[in-house]
C-alpha cells in the first residue's frame, strides 16, 4: 500500500522499452550498448556498487554513459538537459547531542541538549550565507530533530538529521568540514557531548560532457520530445548517483 513515487516504475518501463527497441536494431548498430538497471540510486549508491562489481569492466569496456530521470516541474513530453554541472553532490548527516537531562522546573540542574540542538542549527545556517562564496553554490539543511517525550523533562540527548549539497565536490567536502567544525565548538560552548555519522558514500555531482552533450544528447533529445528540442534548464540541488557511471 506504499511506494517511494519517484518515477522509478517509470525509469525501468522506459529503459526496457529502449532495450527492446534497441535490438530491433540490432543488426544497424555499430558498437555495443550495455543497459545498467542499477538499485538503491537515492541514499543506497546503487550505480557505485554495480562500478564495484565490475559492470563497467565488462568487454568491451563502456566509452560512454547516458542516464535518464523523469522530472515534475516541465510538461509530460519534454525533454529538458544541459551541459556542464547538472545535479548537485551530496552527503547527508546525524548528529547526536548528549546534555544532562532534567526537570524543567530546575535547569540549572541540567545541561540542555535543545538550546544546544537550536544553536547549532543556527549557527549552520551561516556556513553558506557568510563562508561560501557568492558565486558558489551550495546547501546546509537541518531536516529532523528528535528529542523529548514530555513537555516538564529536559531530555538528556538530541538527534538531528539533515544534508549538505553543492555543484562541486571540493565544496562539499568542505560544506562537511565547516558543519563538523561548527557542531563540536557550538556543542562544547553548551557543556554537550556531540558526534556526526555521514552517510558510507556522498554523491559526487553529475556532470554533462558539453562535447557529447551538443553533438549526441541534444539531437537524440529533439527527436523524442513533442517539441522537437532539448529545453535548456538550471542546475538543481537534487542529487542522484548517475556520477559514479
């Protein structure tokens, strides 16, 4: 009675009914076109791990990749790309902020891991706003906050969730080191304990060969579009793992 309605259904329809016209063609094709069903492609690295087990080693050895995802902001029927960075890398993050818990009645008894929570999360919001560069791209988000089960308890700990981006992997990797370095001083000024677990794989950004893009990918896309054309789009902060191919 659930699915993660991201298109993914659509994905594979859309990847079988190409290899099925592909080899009609069989015979015309001067070369060898490989189809990648990779899993797990949102949070699971799914193309990284098919890499690891060799589908890119395979004979004859793919000179180039081409990926695909459906996308709700144009209309049904069109095709929109660009070239250069297109969707952005990505990390996600937990931390974990451990206080004194207590009454609320008395908290000078306590070390309060929520007024900590609250200063980190604003404290992170300056990473992009006053050390990126303004013509740099990137994203700090605090999305889940767990803490407390009643409303006169301090709770003893605090759990957030959330995620960096950005159109280029040096900058997310220092996205990480600032959210590292503002997490620990911003808890160690509270009096808190805090550690941050990263996801096992950040995704690099997905970048379109402008070469390949102009010459093949524009084309192709005209001919399969209502309009007859690729639309140019913007960059987006979505991530997906079609890098690692």
């Amino acid at each position: 009675g659930k699915m993660h309605a991201c298109g993914h259904d659509g994905h594979t329809t859309m990847l079988l009914g190409a290899a099925a016209l592909l080899k009609e063609m069989e015979d015309s094709i001067n070369g060898t076109v490989r189809i990648m069903f990779q899993p797990a492609e949102e949070g699971g690295a799914g193309a990284k791990r098919m890499r690891e087990e060799g589908v890119l080693d395979l004979d004859p050895k793919p000179q180039y990749g081409f990926g695909m995802h459906v996308w709700p902001m144009i209309p049904s029927g069109t095709v929109a790309s660009r070239p250069g960075p297109l969707l952005a890398a990505c990390d996600r993050f937990e931390i974990l902020i451990a206080g004194v818990g207590g009454h609320a009645a008395m908290p000078h008894l306590t070390i309060d891991p929520i007024v900590t929570a609250s200063a980190i999360v604003m404290n992170l919001q300056t990473i992009v706003s006053r050390t990126l560069s303004p013509l740099e791209s990137g994203v700090c988000s605090v999305t889940k906050i767990e803490a407390g089960e009643a409303f006169n308890i301090i709770p003893a700990s605090v759990l957030m969730r959330g995620t960096i981006r950005s159109l280029a992997t040096d900058t997310l990797l220092s996205l990480k080191s600032k959210v590292e370095h503002i997490v620990t001083t911003t808890a160690a000024v509270h009096g808190c304990n805090t550690s941050i677990t990263w996801s096992p794989d950040y995704y690099p950004p997905t970048v379109n060969d402008p070469t390949l893009f102009e010459d093949f990918s524009r084309e192709v896309g005209g001919h399969v579009s209502d309009e007859g054309h690729i639309r140019d789009i913007e960059p987006t902060m979505g991530a997906e793992d079609f890098a690692f191919v």
